[in-house]
C-alpha cells in the first residue's frame, strides 16, 4: 500500500493520459463508471511500478524516493489488478513488464484521441444466414480491421440485418423478408444520415447470400466514400493485402438467342449446362471469368476496383448486343466483396434489368431469387 503523497497535478496528468481506463493489458476498464448501474464515480487506484517504500513490491533502496512522485512510476488500475501486482502476483510483474503495460496502453489512447475527422469511419454490418449457417459478426470483433487507415466513428455499428430471423435461403419467403428489410434499415438508417452529410466514409462488412449483397451493393453506388471489406479464410482476417492485380476475362455468347445469362466465375467455374437446365437452350451465354477460380482470390481492393470496371463493360457490351429491353440472367459464383461491387456499377437508369439466381443444393442447383429492375 502507498505511503507517500501524490500531487494532483500528477494525478489528473495519469487520468488524462489513461483515459480513465485501467491500464493493466487486456482490462481497458473504465474506472469512471460502474459498468453494471452505470453509476459514475471514482473506482481506480494509483499504483507504483517501483513502490515509494524499499520494502514495497518492486521497491529500491534507492529509487523508491527518487521515483515516489513520478508520472513514469504510476499507473491507473483497478481493485482486481492492484491486488494482482501488488498483492496476489508480485513475481510475475516485474518493472519492465508494467513499464511495457503503461506504455503500450498510453499510446494506443494518445492514437485513438489524436485520430482526425476525416479518418473516422462508420462500420456497417450485414449479414444473413447461409444455407442453414448462421453468420456471427458484431462491432467488437471487426473495428480492429479498419485501424489504422481508419478509426471507428462511434463505439458501435449500424447494423442492416434482419434480426432473430429463422427463415433460410432454401425458401422463396427468405428473399421476400430480407429484401423488405434491407429496403428498410437502408431508408431507417443510412439515407437519412447521407442526406444530413453526417457518413463522411464507411467501411463495409457483409456476409450473406450473394443475391441479397448484389442487392445491397445497389443500395450503395452513390457512396463514394465506402470500403467494401472481403472476409479471408487465409489467414483469417478482414485486413487487405497491398495491391494486386487480378485479369478478369469476358467471354461473349457464340449466338445471339431468346434469353441472356451471365456466369460470374470467379469462386468456381459453371458449366453451361446448369445455365440451360434452368433457361433451356434458347440462351445466349456470356462469362466473365479468371484463369484459376478460387473463393479466396480477393486480397486487394485493387482487385475489388478491376472487377467493376470489367462489370461495366459486360454490362456495355450485353446492351449492345441484345438491346436495352432484354432481361439479363446472372448466374454467380463470386466472393463477397465482389458481389456488392457488381450492384455497385450497375446503373439502374441505363444498365439491363437483372434476374438474380442462387445455387442450392435443397433446390437442386440454379433457382431464382429476384429480380432487380431498371427505371
């Protein structure tokens, strides 16, 4: 227990360059308010790396006194890890670990608490469930992927899901309640803040069935400040990779026929005869594919960036060809990122209308989940 007296001044320096929180690795916690009643008051201790007395833990002969009032030799911590360096675990923290705790804790708040304005990012999540795969995703566990290019702006995230919903992608009401939602957590939640200028950038993490992230990308290609984010599995991050190129290939239908599908072969490669078992043989077929099909292929938004501009054209070139009034078929198979990319560039005032389809197995492969039509 502290003997000596500590100034004030020295006091409110600690709390300042602690943030109220308990410095000790891994706690954060805030010292200023009971996080249960929410009740706020002062719960913390001061305590000394080296003791302010030579018996003390850590103490010196010596630089117990020379050190007893220094801003260096305290840290803000509280009662459970007071007790635990000081009382229950004293050999297991020497001065240079604490030393390390002290630092590393001081600097990440003086980077949290020196971030500008312009590299706050809101964190938008969505996510559905996948074949009968729930889909666990919450603020905690994405908002270290945006640091340090960006930084949270506010300590939770707009959430477009549909909650508590039990419904799975095998059911042609799925698509029904999930379109309406996401329609509506869209107007709810992001338009009227676009309208106010209060999103001056967003990161974007989404995990559902690829028809509904196409639909949300059309929701999103007026935001030009947005980071559509792509889950790896290798290594399991959210973090992207310096840039990389990727070569994406259109490939044009050999005949001009009734109906217009477009494989998108990017995660794995689509044969031609699951296109006609759907559409029947009266199909022009076109693809846009890469050399090595691959569901983890996307380590860049550079790759991300590609992709649009090779939508565009496809989108172009199908027009061209087949008029302005024909449905295009897509047919996906593609990661995530790139899905919300493709609705994205789609322009709904000059691109085709688009009839979007879902592989399942309880469906026996290829079936419809909506359609998204142009004005």
């Amino acid at each position: 227990m502290s003997v000596s007296y500590i100034p004030e001044k020295i006091k409110i320096l600690l709390w300042g360059k602690s943030a109220g929180r308990c410095q000790y690795k891994g706690c954060n916690t805030s010292l200023y308010r009971d996080d249960l009643t929410q009740a706020e008051f002062n719960q913390c201790y001061i305590a000394h790396i080296v003791a302010d007395s030579p018996k003390g833990p850590r103490g010196h002969v010596t630089r117990s006194e020379e050190l007893k009032q220094s801003l260096n030799n305290l840290m803000l911590l509280c009662d459970t890890h007071h007790r635990l360096v000081d009382r229950v675990e004293i050999e297991s923290h020497p001065e240079e670990v604490l030393l390390l705790m002290k630092k590393e804790h001081e600097d990440r708040i003086a980077l949290i608490t020196g971030i500008n304005h312009n590299m706050k990012s809101e964190i938008i999540i969505y996510k559905a469930s996948i074949g009968n795969n729930p889909v666990m995703m919450t603020y905690d566990s994405l908002k270290e992927f945006i640091i340090p290019e960006k930084y949270p702006a506010r300590n939770a995230a707009t959430d477009l899901s549909l909650s508590n919903s039990t419904s799975v992608d095998s059911r042609k009401t799925f698509w029904e309640l999930q379109l309406e939602n996401l329609d509506d957590q869209f107007k709810d939640q992001i338009l009227p803040k676009l309208r106010k200028s209060e999103l001056s950038h967003l990161s974007l993490f989404a995990m559902a069935p690829i028809p509904l992230l196409i639909k949300l990308g059309t929701y999103l290609n007026d935001i030009q400040q947005l980071d559509v984010r792509q889950k790896r599995r290798n290594p399991d991050t959210w973090k992207f990779d310096e840039d990389l190129h990727t070569d994406y290939n259109l490939v044009l239908a050999q005949e001009i026929k009734k109906h217009v599908a477009l494989k998108i072969e990017l995660s794995a490669s689509i044969t031609d005869e699951r296109i006609i078992k759907v559409l029947g043989e009266d199909v022009s077929i076109y693809s846009i594919n890469i050399e090595n099909p691959d569901n983890d292929f996307v380590k860049s938004r550079k790759q991300i960036i590609e992709f649009g501009e090779k939508m565009k054209e496809a989108f172009r070139e199908i027009k061209k060809i087949h008029g302005q009034d024909v449905v295009l078929n897509v047919f996906p198979a593609m990661p995530i990122s790139l899905a919300v990319q493709l609705g994205r560039v789609w322009m709904p005032k000059a691109d085709l209308s688009m009839r979007i389809f879902d592989q399942n197995y309880v469906s026996g492969g290829f079936s419809e989940a909506f359609k998204i039509t142009h004005f």
